[in-house]
C-alpha cells in the first residue's frame, strides 16, 4: 500500500488536489505543517508524496487522473 501525504497550506491548488484525491478515492494523509515543509525544502505548496516521490502540483495532478487508467 502506498503512503500518500498531501502537503497543504489550503491554497487553491492545494484543495483542487484534495477534491482529485478524493473523487479518486485515493486514501491519503493532510500535512499542513508549516515548519516540516520549510524543513523538508519545499517553496511551494502543494506537495503530494507517494512512497519516496515528491511531486509538485501538476505533476500530482498527472500521477491523480491517471489512477484509474
């Protein structure tokens, strides 16, 4: 099973991945820890990670549709 963290400071681009997430029915975790973000080096939000990968938005939004293909 993959673990899926949504990195999110509730931007718009951060409750359009969620809404995918979950129209997808993809089980996923909501991390909206400031500090482990800047500690993790990201500059942007969202951050979704699946396993080891870090993806930004369009990137995750790619990984989402492409679920149930």
């Amino acid at each position: 099973m993959n673990e899926i963290i949504l990195y999110s400071t509730d931007c718009p681009n951060c409750k359009m991945l969620k809404l995918l997430l979950e129209k997808h029915g993809v089980a996923f975790v909501e991390n909206k820890s400031v500090d482990e973000m800047i500690a993790l080096g990201f500059d942007k939000v969202p951050v979704l990670k699946v396993d080891n990968k870090y993806m930004n938005y369009n990137e995750a939004k790619k990984w989402i549709e492409n679920i149930g293909r």
